[in-house]
C-alpha cells in the first residue's frame, strides 16, 4: 500500500471527519484535496518521481502537508531538523542531493547559508508552493506510485557522528504505522499530539497511524508545556506518544489532572525513569501504557506493553519483528546466541515489513551495522525468566571502570530519585587508576544552589541511592544544561569531550567529603 492511496481511501471512508485539529482545522476531504493541490505544485516546479524533496519547516500541518503530497508523486520526502546549523545541514544537504529544498521564514537564513556551500539546488519557500497549489486543480496527480517506492528519507540524529540518511518504501512506513496502531492501542478515531517533529521516526508514525485509523492529528510546532496541556484538554486528545523529557516537563507543571481525556499513553527515543512512569501512571492512569523501543532503521524491535506493571521492560518482538541477543562483540554474527540470562547485544531480523534496506550511500554503515540478513543497532540488553528484555545501555556507553563493566542507565535510574536532581546524565570520563570513572553530570532542582545540590546529591549516592559501591559514580558535576538532540536523546560524546560548564565538582570537596562516598 503507498501512502497516498492510504489518505485518499481514509478520506474516502470518512470524508467528513475532522483529520487535522488545531486552530485550523480540516476534514479528511479536504485534507486529501489540499495535498493533491500541493502535489500538482510540486510536479509544476520539476518534481518527479523518485526525486528528493528537502522540506525544512519549524513543523505543523504545512510540514504534514507537504510530506503527504509527496508521497501522491511517488517522490522522496526529506525533512530535516530545524537544529541543524548550516555545516550540518550543507552535509545534509549536499548528501540528499534534492530536486527541490522548501523552506518556511524560520528555517530561510539557515537553509541560505547551508546552499552557499554547494552546487546550486531549487529552492522556494513554503508560501510560494502555496500560492501555486491554490491555483491548482483538485484530483490526484496521475502518478504511478508503488509500495516498493521510497517514501521518505530520514536523516539519523548523529549522536555518535555525521547523520545517516535512512530510506524507507512506503512498505515498511505503511507496515510501521500499522504495527503502532496494534501495538499501543491508539484507537480507531482517536484524536492525538503531533508535535514530535516529522523528522523523525515518532513524528512520522504519529501522523501515519492517526490517518490509517481515520483520527484527528492535532500539530504542535514546538513543544511548550503549557500550550500542549492546552491541546489536549481542547481537543479531547485521547493518545499521546512523547518522548520522556516531554514527559518529565507535563508531570513538573502539576496540571496534568486537569487532561481527562488521556487514555493511552507511549513513549520511545529514551529509557524512561521507573519514577517518572510511576508518577503518570498515579496521575493519569490510562488504559494502556506502553514502552515502545526500535529505531529510525527499523520502527519497532520491541514493545513493553504494560509499563506499570513492568517499569523499565522493553518487552518482546513487536508483530513484526524477530529479535535475538548475541554476543556483545562488535564484529559478532546472529547466531553467536548468549545464554538464558546473560547480557548481549540485541539483533533484529532484516526481514522484518518495517525495515529499511540499507543506508543511503554509506556502504560503510551498512558494514557495521548489517550482518548476515540482521540488524544491529549497538543496544545491549538482558531477557528475564518471562523473556521480556531489558535495555542495559548502548555497546558505546558502556562504562569500563577497574575492569568491571557499569551501565548507565541503571546509575541514572538510582540518582534521579534524589531530590536534589532534575536531570542527570552518567558517563565514563578517563581515569588514572580506573581507566574510566562513572561520572554524573546533573541538572540542580529548583531553588537549590549547585553547592548544595552537590551536597545533597553526595550524600544521596552513598547512604539512600542503593547503589553497591563499584556502580557509585566517582565524581558528580553540577551543570546548567545537558546536551540533547532534537527528539530528545543525550549526546553524550558532548559531555565526554568536555563540552560542558561545571557549576560545582565534587573533585574540589574536601578529601573527606569524596572518602564519605
């Protein structure tokens, strides 16, 4: 199925059903008809198929828009982060080789100096593709589209080095937005938040599955706590799919009991905190809550689909997918299969409708991370005795200090109980003795100074974390703000290069203070 045939027949089911909410609203009829008109634009501006289009909007319905309408001419939709400065969007840029790079006021300085640097690429703005889609007949183009055809282009966030280009047929977005239907129980009709960016792959499946199950998708350009609550007691939104520091920043305004209509809830991009699902479960308790855990590359390796009664669980393959743990040697193949219990790096089968084929130009890439038919994504995990896996951290993050192998994620589970803590983040940083020392980089609560906070923090680690002392971390730096990308995950290798400014250092305590811990 090609995704503008999956717009049309759902506008066809339901054409008066209201399918973009929001302060401008449209039906599916319309919305089918305006995407038509935007694809005869873009035919009219030199768009065919299977060229690229670079769409670099703030977000929204336009953005929405324009990605459908590509689809309808069987071209490549790219749509980039609105964060990316000019070096990396030139990369980008010059990578993706478009036909056409659109542009609305936010993303035009940005996207000018970008084009500076390369052979010259067609570039209009959003407003300009407008003017000429209204002048347009209605009626789809006329264009051959198969499900074999790419769809969209995502670019990787680039958390461990230059961004990926990512293709994906419409096959597998169809597939994945299906999968995300079953597997978080977004319900038929349901009006949800789209304000997880379409560049990526939560975004994408937002909008998607909202419009296979005929439900309302209400745009959010940018997130901001307050107006978000807004939205969804507005609309009555009844799914949400947020990252966790969206989360974090819902629970932290203490107006989440006024959103009655939350029935279903999921996340991905990053681990949650089992006191973060502890506190939404108490505030919202919704019908279903879900952990959803895959990847740009392939959308869904596992789902947890009970996050109360299981916090943390990443849970088993999703509907589609065949996942396997092997040894965590880099170089290991798929059927190098670890013992019942025992960590190793996960693996999912190539085969799987959701997946991609391989990386845009990067034989490399493909090298590393496809073997034999599976996918490896780097992620280290453990299965329990009910064969549900639990993330333990990523191949890269892994903390080899004295010669004892740490995670992360376990050290920063403990520390985001203190009070003294809003964020933190724990990374291995070069070490005489140990070879690497656990370091916690953490955000002070509010009202608290960095001193105190440390202070705190110190004395939490050592009697009220629970932490055996080989996973203690060996020093704690206070910081004003921890690196992240667009949709949320920690950029480590920021922290681990010294882009940081330290507030307070637990290395400049008393000889004392650091021996208490």
């Amino acid at each position: 199925m090609d995704l503008g045939t999956v717009l049309r027949w759902t506008a066809e089911r339901y054409p008066r059903r209201c399918a973009v909410g929001g302060a401008k609203p449209m039906s599916y009829a319309a919305w089918d008809a305006h995407t038509n008109r935007l694809a005869r634009a873009l035919a009219a501006l030199g768009v065919g198929h299977g060229d690229r289009v670079a769409l670099l909007l703030a977000g929204g319905e336009p953005l929405a828009s324009l990605h459908l309408a590509a689809q309808k001419l069987g071209a490549i939709s790219v749509p980039l982060s609105f964060r990316l400065a000019p070096a990396e969007l030139a990369y980008c840029l010059g990578d993706a080789a478009p036909a056409l790079v659109i542009t609305d006021a936010s993303m035009t300085a940005t996207t000018t100096t970008a084009l500076a640097a390369l052979p010259p690429l067609q570039h209009r703005e959003a407003d300009e593709v407008a003017a000429l889609a209204a002048g347009q007949p209605d009626g789809p183009p006329g264009a051959r589209v198969s499900e074999r055809d790419i769809s969209v282009m995502l670019y990787t966030s680039g958390t461990t080095g230059r961004p990926k280009g990512v293709p994906r047929t419409h096959s597998a977005e169809h597939h994945a937005a299906v999968a995300h239907l079953l597997q978080s129980g977004q319900c038929l009709f349901d009006a949800t938040l789209g304000v997880m960016p379409l560049f990526h792959t939560m975004g994408l499946r937002t909008l998607l599955a909202t419009i296979v199950g005929a439900g309302t998708w209400v745009p959010q350009v940018r997130f901001d706590a307050d107006e978000t609550l807004e939205l969804i007691i507005a609309e009555q939104i009844q799914s949400l799919y947020l990252v966790p520091t969206i989360y974090w920043s819902l629970v932290r305004t203490g107006r989440l009991t006024d959103t009655g209509s939350v029935r279903r809830l999921a996340y991905a991009g990053s681990s949650m905190t089992p006191a973060l699902a502890e506190q939404l479960a108490e505030v919202l308790r919704p019908e279903r809550f879900v952990n959803h855990f895959g990847s740009t590359e392939i959308y869904t390796f596992t789902i947890g689909p009970d996050v109360v009664a299981k916090p943390g669980s990443a849970g088993r393959a999703g509907v589609f997918t065949q996942v396997r743990l092997v040894d965590p040697d880099p170089t290991a193949p798929p059927d190098a299969l670890v013992a019942p219990g025992e960590q190793g790096q996960i693996a999912i089968s190539m085969a799987s409708p959701e997946a991609f084929e391989g990386y845009w130009q990067r034989p490399d890439a493909n090298a590393k991370s496809i073997r034999d038919g599976w996918y490896f994504p780097g992620d280290l995990a453990i299965a329990d005795e009910d064969g549900d896996l639990w993330v333990a951290g990523r191949v890269d993050d892994m903390i080899n200090s004295g010669g004892e192998n740490l995670y992360p994620d376990e050290i920063e589970d403990a520390l985001i109980r203190s009070d003294a803590v809003s964020d933190v983040v724990v990374v291995g940083l070069p070490h005489d003795r140990w070879g690497q020392a656990a370091t916690a980089f953490f955000i002070p609560s509010a009202g608290l100074t960095p001193q105190e906070a440390l202070t705190a923090l110190s004395a939490f680690v050592a009697g009220g974390s629970g932490l055996p002392s080989l996973k203690r971390p060996k020093r704690l730096i206070a910081v004003d703000t921890i690196q992240k990308s667009a949709v949320g995950k920690i950029l480590r290798r920021e922290l681990v290069s010294g882009n940081y400014r330290a507030l307070a250092d637990s290395d400049d305590l008393p000889t004392t203070e650091q021996t208490s811990r």
